[in-house]
C-alpha cells in the first residue's frame, strides 16, 4: 500500500549547504538498489519534499555542473518509475530537459521541479489522483469467491485477470475439469490471500468448487433441492459419490427402493440426489437416490389410491415373493397377492405359480386408503372351478387325482385345480382295524375313488376307495370260516394285539396272549414285524361289527397238559435268568417254558440276587395250567439241600453212635470173660496156698 503523501511545508529546514553533485549522489546509488516498491516511493517523495533552498541552489550553480545533474536526476527518474509502475500506484512525472533549456534565462526554469527532476504535486491533486486510480480496481476481500478471467495460460499456470492490482496464478490441475480451458475463460475462484509472503494474489480454484459445492448441498438439504453427483467407488456399506467436487456418501439402502446386491454397477454413473444429512463440522453429507423414487412413487400413489375401486383389473409387477403371497408393484403402489387368492387349487408356495418381476393382471378385492393397504386377487379373473365342473361327476362316477391334504380323518383329493373331495377313513377299506391315513396315503399320490356324496351348492363331495370292490364280507362265513387256518399279513400293532390281513377289506386280531402258548410277551413287536407273514386260525367271526379273532398259537396243540407232569411242584430244574426286575426274575425252563421267580426267591446263598444269565438249579413252587403260570425258587432249592445235608448229617451222626454201643457192648463182653478167668485162677491159688498150710 502507498504511504500518504506528505506536505513539503511541514518537513523541517535544513541548514546543510550541499553542493549538488553531492545531494545527487546518494539518490543515484540508492536508486541503484533492488528495493521494495514502498521503499522507492518514500525515496521519490523525500526527494519532492527537498525544500526551497536546494532549488535556489541549483538555479546558482555554474553551468557545467547542470549536465551532471541533469544526467544524476534522469537515473534517478528512472530507477523511481520502474517500480513504481510495478504497483500501479502512483506515476512520477519527469520532465524531458534538453541541453539547450540549461543556458537559458532564469524565467524559463520549472521552479515546481525537485532536485531529482519529479513534479511536487500537492496533498489535494495526490489524493484525487489515488481515488480516481482506486476506482478502476475491483475490492477484494480475502475468503471470498470472485469471478476472473483467464489472461494466459503458461508453465503449467493459468493466470487470471480479477481487475485488481496484480493478477492471480492457478495451478493448471485444478482446472482438470476444464480439459478445453482457454483465455478469455471465466471462472470463479477462491481469495486465500491479498498478498502472500511473495507479494502475489493468493487465489483457488479448488477451494472454490468445494465451497459452491457445499453451497448446493445445504441448498438441497434445507429446501429439498435435487443435486447432480457421479459415482466414483464403492466402499463398506454404500458408494462413494462426487458432488462438484465434493466427496459424499450413499449408502447402500438408499439407493433404490429395491434391495441393491451388486455395487459395481452403479460406479461411473451420474445420477440425481437429495441431501438426507449434513455435518457442518467436517464438511460431510449423505445422500439419497432412493428419496426422489419415493417422492415420484408417492405422487403416483397418491393418483392410484384416488382412482382405486373394487373388483378394478390392474397390472403388476412381481417384486417380492414370501411363503404367505407375493407383493406386486401397482405403478407407484404395493398391493398384497395372498397365496390363497393365487391359484382356485392348493399350491405349497406362491413360486409354483408366479415369479420374480413377472407382469401379471390382478383384481382389487379391498383396499384401505387410511393404511395404504391393498389386497389383490389372481383366481378371481377366471370362473370358480365348481361352476364349470363337469356334468358327469355324479354320485357313483369313478374319478381320480391326486393327495393335495392329509389329515387324521382322512384324505383330500383334487380331481381338477378348485375341486376336491374327501376320502374318509372309514372309506379306504372294508376292514374294521383303525387305519392311519397319514401313513396309508402319501403327498401327491395319485389315487383313484368312486364318487359317494356330491353338492355342487356347497361345493363339496365324499369319495370312496373301498367301493370300487365288492363287499368282501357278504361271504365271509364261506371263506373264512371258524377253526380254519389261514396265512395273513401283519399289517398293523397295538400294545394289545395284532392286526392281519387276510385278503383285500378282509382281516382280524391276534390278541397278544393268543401268540404263545408258552413265553409271555410285553409288546407285540418282540414277536414279529410289520409287513411279516403270519399263520392264523379263526377264533371267532362278528359280522355286525366286521371283526374276526384270531390266534396265532392255535396252530399248535396245548403243551401246558405235557408241562404239568413235566414240572410237578415240588420237582428241580435248571433254569436261565433272562430279565429281572424289582418284582423279580423271568427264567428261561426246559422245552421253551418260562417261569417267575419272586424277588425274596431268587437270592443266592451269600444273600445277593441273582444276575441275567446265571444258570441256577430252581425248585416248582406252583404250576397252574389254567392261567399257564409257574412260580419258581431258588432259595427254596438252596434250603432243601441245606436240609438234606443236615439230614445226612444227623444220620451219619446216629450210625455212628449206634456203632459206638455196639463196640461198648463187645469191649464189655470180652472184658466181663477175662475177668471170670483171672477169678478161676485165684481160686485155684487159692486152694494151693489152702493145702499148703494143711500140709
């Protein structure tokens, strides 16, 4: 900036009496320094400011001085105006002397003209000259965005020309958005600074974009303004999009009302946004292609439900499928396709029928205008299934199908898409054993049945397999009659019997105690199987109630009358334990019969109970043939030996003892004859010693 200019009247006089080469000499070697532009136009106006008695001075001096100083002032000169031109601020005005003015006359002399040859203007001419050079420049103010114009493009710079004091210098990539960018371009750039540390404009372009940028983005965030960007990447979660230069993000759920798998399709794309939210702070915000489908959606949805009526035909595009309907695109509105509103005949899921993004025409059934909700029907544009139904589907027809339901009760057959008919249990066979419709029949099935019942009024019809055979117990005495054997197929258990087939409609029951005649069983599955043959005698024939009794161990003759001379109470037995419980043990007897150990009889002689496997000795505590019972015993057996090996014992003890008397009684007869002989003898000696003394 230019300093005020001073007024010369008020500089203090100066008493130096300089000669003049000696006042022009230090003006040429400071002019001859390389100085700041400010510094040169002090020294111009210290030079104007040069008081009166230096110009007497000069008009005294000798004239071959004059040309020195004439030759000092005009170096002067031009050292002051080559800077001073540099900041177009001010224009020192030298005047053009010619050799001959310097001889002439005192009159002729500019006595305005300062020692360095300038003109002094005066502080009112210095400050109109300012104001008026002020006037051709634009204000420029720093953080703000002007226009310019390009000037020339050089060295990688383009150089632009804001109508201020100097011009500004861009590097040329921020202009790689402008790849055609030519002089007398205009563009808008950013004021960093007046004057940098190099004395230079400090401009931006860069800087300039960012900020109309964030301009157009709060315009649109707070107005709803739709704004332009381009896709440049993708990144977690959503893409990245630029915004004029600005960077913002778009996630992934916002980019389509539909759900969006692959992001790569979208980069490279220009597309239209809105603004959903903005962060001040860091100069970020995210964006939404899906609010302008929606905004559009809501318009066209608004003219849809206005227009809606009742039993309306439509066009829609599949959108989405669930396990309940499928939801169609209605032009800007969802409507719901319930699965049972999709087909007159049974589907397992609405992707048997319909698929992804398929046009297809529906039928308004309802709709709500309050909750946007509207219910669409398929079936219902072609005639119900009962109203075209054939004519000869009447009661006694033979018709068939397929198993579209299965249900405890029964069996749903659909003998075309709308018409189903029911097959009772009670229908599937002339048997009277419960049947298992969910085992007998399988999803899909194909199954013949003659028609029984038919309404067409309420749509409804009972079917029959068993019907399409003849009644096979209308001569069931003449086939299966009483005490005949005959080999059926097990068909069904219960916890109490098992059912046999023994022809087509035709079977009977083996209660579980009619199985054997000798093994007793908890289940009839530890016998036989399901699917096994099986031989059989009738029992017994009801035919009121369809039931046939049956055995199995009929076949063979009673064994319980061998059994019980075979196992008389009383009577050992080796025996195997083949289970045991807290009641007891079962054993397995000779000839396959099985016996009952009560739990106080099946301890061994250390106390302990028997284990499954062991093979002990048991002892019959009871056989009944009526019930074809045996209760068994070991601790019994244990306690007849003990007892018999007492017995023996005691016997062996009594025989001893009697042979113990009877050799007392020898012992006592050979020592009762040697005492009568030891007497005999004393006698005799006796008698000697008697005739001895006689003598």
């Amino acid at each position: 900036m230019t300093e005020e200019v001073k007024d010369p009247q008020q500089e203090p006089e100066t008493n130096e009496t300089t000669p003049v080469e000696a006042e022009a000499t230090p003006v040429v070697e400071e002019a001859a320094v390389e100085t700041p532009a400010d510094e040169v136009v002090e020294t111009v106006e210290a030079v104007v400011e040069t008081p009166a008695e230096v110009v007497a001075e000069v008009a005294e001096t000798a004239t071959e001085s004059t040309e020195a100083v004439v030759e000092a002032v005009q170096e002067a000169a031009a050292a002051v105006a080559a800077p001073a031109e540099e900041e177009e601020e001010e224009e020192v005005v030298l005047p053009t002397f010619e050799t001959e003015a310097i001889g002439a006359g005192h009159d002729d002399f500019n006595w305005k003209m300062d020692k360095r040859g300038a003109i002094a203007y005066t502080q009112d001419e210095r400050s109109e000259m300012l104001k008026s050079y002020d006037a051709t420049l634009n204000s420029v103010t720093e953080n703000a965005i002007i226009r310019g114009r390009v000037s020339a493009i050089s060295g990688g710079d383009v150089v632009l020309d804001i109508n201020y004091k100097s011009d500004g210098l861009i590097p040329m990539n921020e202009f790689r958005d402008m790849p055609n960018i030519a002089q007398g371009d205009e563009v808008e750039v950013y004021v960093e600074s007046q004057e940098d540390s190099e004395g230079q404009l400090g401009l931006s372009r860069r800087k300039a974009k960012i900020l109309r940028a964030w301009e157009s983005i709060v315009d649109s965030f707070k107005n709803g303004t739709i704004i332009r960007g381009t896709v440049i990447s993708k990144t977690k979660g959503g893409l990245i999009v630029d915004c004029n230069g600005l960077e913002t993000f778009l996630p992934g759920s916002q980019i389509d009302i539909k759900p969006v798998i692959d992001y790569d399709q979208y980069v490279g794309k220009q597309m239209e946004f809105k603004v959903v939210k903005v962060n001040e702070q860091i100069k970020n915000a995210v964006v939404s292609h899906k609010a302008l489908i929606e905004s559009d959606l809501a318009e066209q949805r608004e003219q849809i439900l206005g227009s809606l009526e009742k039993g309306q035909v439509l066009e829609g595009i599949v959108k989405n499928i669930t396990d309940f309907g499928a939801f169609l695109d209605l032009g800007g509105v969802d409507g719901l396709l319930y699965i049972t509103d999709i087909s007159w005949g049974r589907i397992g899921h609405p992707s048997e029928v319909l698929s992804l993004n398929q046009r297809i025409n529906v039928v308004v059934l309802d709709f709500d205008e309050n909750k946007k909700r509207i219910s669409l029907g398929l079936k219902q544009l072609t005639p119900h299934p009962w109203e075209v139904l054939p004519a000869d589907i009447v009661e006694g027809a033979v018709v068939q199908g397929k198993i579209v339901n299965i249900e405890d009760y029964g069996a749903f057959v659909e003998i075309m898409p709308g018409v189903e008919g029911l097959i009772h249990i009670s229908e599937i066979s002339w048997g009277n054993q419960s049947i298992n419709a969910k085992e007998y029949f399988k999803m899909g099935q194909e199954v013949e049945a003659r028609v029984v019942t038919i309404d067409r009024g309420d749509r409804k019809m009972s079917l029959s397999i068993k019907q399409l055979t003849a009644d096979p117990w209308s001569e069931i005495d003449g086939r299966f009659p009483l005490g005949s054997r005959h080999t059926g197929t097990v068909k069904n258990m219960t916890n109490y019997g098992i059912f046999v087939e023994l022809s087509e409609g035709v079977g009977g029951m083996v209660h579980i105690s009619d199985l054997s005649w000798t093994k007793r069983y908890a289940h009839p599955s530890e016998f036989t199987k399901v699917g096994s043959p099986l031989e059989v005698e009738v029992l017994d024939i009801d035919k009121e109630k369809r039931q046939i009794s049956l055995g199995h161990k009929q076949i063979q003759d009673n064994p319980w009358d061998a059994f019980e001379a075979m196992f008389p109470v009383g009577s050992y037995h080796e025996a195997t334990v083949l289970k045991r419980d807290d009641k007891g043990a079962t054993f397995q007897m000779p000839q396959g019969l099985e016996a009952f150990g009560p739990a106080k009889h099946i301890r061994k002689e250390d106390g302990q109970p028997l284990n499954v496997a062991d093979t002990v000795t048991v002892k019959v505590i009871e056989f009944n043939k009526e019930d074809r019972r045996i209760l068994v015993s070991h601790s019994r057996y244990l306690e007849d030996l003990k007892f018999k090996a007492d017995a023996a014992v005691k016997a062996e003890r009594v025989k001893e003892h009697q042979e113990e008397e009877k050799a007392v009684v020898e012992v006592q007869k050979k020592v009762e004859k040697e005492t009568l002989g030891d007497l005999a003898a004393l006698a005799q000696l006796k008698e000697q010693f008697n005739s001895g003394d006689k003598a």
